[in-house]
C-alpha cells in the first residue's frame, strides 16, 4: 500500500490494524506509523487484520520468506463480476463513489475474522527487473500450492501483498529469471510455499 513498484527502500513495515479499518488513506496511516517508529527513507508498508506477531518463515538457499497469514476471509481469484461488487441503490445513482478500501473487495459478515496473506521474500542476490516482476509472480503461485496443500478451497484472499527485497544490481543486471524452474524461482517458491503452508495450518 506504500511504497509498490520497483526502487530502491531502506526498510519494509507489515501494520497490524483492527477488523474493519475504517480509514482511506492507508499510505498515510503507513508512513505515519512508520515515522513513529524511527524509520527514514522510503519503504515499502503492508498492512493485516491478521496477528502480525504469529509470523511463520520459509528458508531455502539464502532465500527467507516470511508471512503473516490471516484467511478468514478467503476465495478464488476468478469470480463473477456481481460477486465482487456491492449492488448499487437507485438512490445511489448521484452519490459520487468514495476511494476504495482494502476490505471492500470482500465484506467480512459479523463477526470479523481477519483476512490478507502478506508475504516478504528477502534475497541474497540482485535481480533485474523483469525477475522481480517474475519474483512475485513465482511467490503467488507458492501461495496457492500451500493453501491447496494446507486443505483450503481458495487462491488468497482479497487483500494478499508481496513483496520481494533484493540487492539493487550492478553493472551486470541481476539475475535474468525468477520463474519456478530458475534457480533463485525455485528457491523462492519452496521458502514461500513452507512459510505459508505453516501458516495456513494454523489461521484463524
């Protein structure tokens, strides 16, 4: 929700907010918290309803995955389009639509139970833009084979993020590949696989 896209970040925040958060400028709230907390520079902020302190890891040849996985509020990626809106009120026709917040994609029904599996990949290596692209790409799909592997009939949850931290390249590039079947692809897939698979196991 802060600082996404390709840079260079000097430190990464994953929030822990209550059930229902009501603000609409999550960036803000992030770099507020951040503040707070001593951090300079830009960052990258996630943020979860789900128990931040109840983190699992992954590690596989230098690779760390860590992960804060909330799936109370889960799903499939590909749904009819009338499952992913409110219906609109006749009466709402003039009312001009407000920012859209993180938990609107899916209303949680009374009571709340936390939702979003936020996932940091830190690596030893650079990688070229394109890789990192393929990085994150590599890690959902790790996600989606532990979930199934965990038992769960669902992709994620609405409001998943990752994140991918990597040395910023030389003159070299980085690494060209971060598929599942490159060698940095396929340690990253089996870290990101083993700490959500934990995870799954025990979430809410």
């Amino acid at each position: 929700m802060l600082g996404g896209g390709i840079g260079p970040r000097a430190w990464i925040l994953n929030a822990q907010v209550p059930g229902g958060y009501p603000r609409l400028d999550p960036d803000r709230h992030l770099a507020e918290i951040a503040a707070a907390e001593g951090l300079t520079g830009p960052g990258a902020g996630l943020m979860t309803a789900a128990d931040v302190a109840a983190y699992t890891t992954g590690h596989d040849g230098g690779v760390t995955a860590t992960v804060t996985a909330g799936l109370g509020v889960r799903g499939w990626a590909a749904v009819p389009d009338t499952a992913t809106r409110a219906p609109r009120r006749p009466e709402d026709a003039e009312v001009p639509v407000s920012p859209r917040r993180p938990e609107d994609e899916e209303v949680p029904r009374s009571p709340f139970r936390p939702g979003t599996v936020n996932i940091v990949v830190t690596l030893p290596v650079a990688l070229s833009d394109a890789a990192l692209v393929n990085a994150v790409a590599t890690a959902t799909e790790a996600k989606v084979q532990a979930l199934l592997d965990a038992g769960l009939d669902c992709s994620g949850t609405p409001t998943d993020a990752v994140c991918v931290a990597a040395p910023e390249p030389g003159q070299d590039g980085g690494e060209p590949f971060a598929g599942p079947r490159s060698t940095w692809g396929a340690r990253i897939a089996r870290a990101v696989h083993t700490a959500v698979l934990a995870g799954a196991r025990t979430a809410p």
